[in-house]
C-alpha cells in the first residue's frame, strides 16, 4: 500500500491558490494529523523492522534498510536537524552525513545521489529561509537539489514545514 503523499492542513479552492489553515479545533484538522501521525508511525515501524532481518549487520547497514537522509536545511533549522539525527540514532536508525560537503554542484551532486540511494526515507525540514546556494549553480540551494535528487530517486519523502512559511 503506497502511503506517501501531501497531508497539507489547509483548504483552497480552485479560486484561491493559497488557501486558509484548517481551524485546529476541526475535526477535518484532527482527522489529516491523525492519519499523518499514522503514516509517520508505520514508516518507523518499517525502519525498526528493517534491522530485525537475519543478514549480517554489515549488509543491513549496505543496504540502507535502516537508513535515513535528513536534507540540508536553514540555519534556523540546524538544531532541529541535530535533535532529529539524534533521536533517530537513539532508536538504531542511520542518519546519512550531512550533505554537503562536498560544496561543489558536481561533487556535490555525485555525494548526494550515493547517500540518496542508500536511504530509505528523505526528511526535509523547510523553514521560510532558504539554506545557501549550491556553489557553482547560484539559481538553486542544497536543499532544493537534494529534494530533486529525492524525487527523481522515487524515494519516499517527509517534509515539514515551518509555520513561519507564508
């Protein structure tokens, strides 16, 4: 069962592209937290079942089974993104490195794709400020680019959004 998608807390109507928050006391509020905490809970459940297979550790680590890809983010995000790796790592869950380095757009590209392709799940933490320009390509950030690579890898992805995003 495929289990990705949007959950987006707000209503727009095809006359209003940017739409209003759903009122938090609404019950159509708690029914998408609801089932975003679901999926959020089975994607974990997945992770956690993923290291009780019977390969060896090493070829669990390879496989990227139990591994997770946190994007580059904002500065305003840099603390949220340690406290995330953190717990993560707190339940046997494998963070990627940060990425980048490497800073380069050819490097950096090839680094991502690698660590992209040995992760299961790609978390973005997305604030109103954006992080810096990819060095070489001053039309897109790491975060964006790592966010293509996600796509284009069909990887399942978590994007958290900052209320401070108008």
């Amino acid at each position: 069962t495929d289990r990705t998608g949007a959950f987006d807390l707000f209503v727009a109507g095809d006359d209003d592209p940017i739409g209003k928050l759903h009122e938090t006391e609404s019950q159509a509020f708690r029914d998408k937290v609801d089932r975003l905490s679901t999926v959020i809970w089975l994607m974990l459940q997945d992770l956690r079942s993923a290291g009780k297979t019977s390969a060896p550790p090493e070829a669990v680590a390879a496989s990227g089974s139990r591994s997770v890809f946190i994007a580059e983010v904002a500065d305003s995000q840099r603390k949220a993104r340690e406290r995330l790796s953190s717990d993560l790592g707190s339940l046997g869950i494998t963070v990627a490195p940060r990425t980048p380095p490497p800073f380069p757009a050819a490097d950096h590209e090839k680094a991502a794709r690698a660590r992209l392709a040995g992760s299961k799940l790609v978390v973005h933490l997305i604030d109103a400020w954006g992080d810096n320009s990819v060095e070489g390509r001053e039309d897109c950030t790491y975060s964006q680019e790592q966010f293509r690579l996600a796509q284009e890898l069909k990887l399942p992805q978590l994007l958290w959004i900052s209320p401070r995003v108008p």
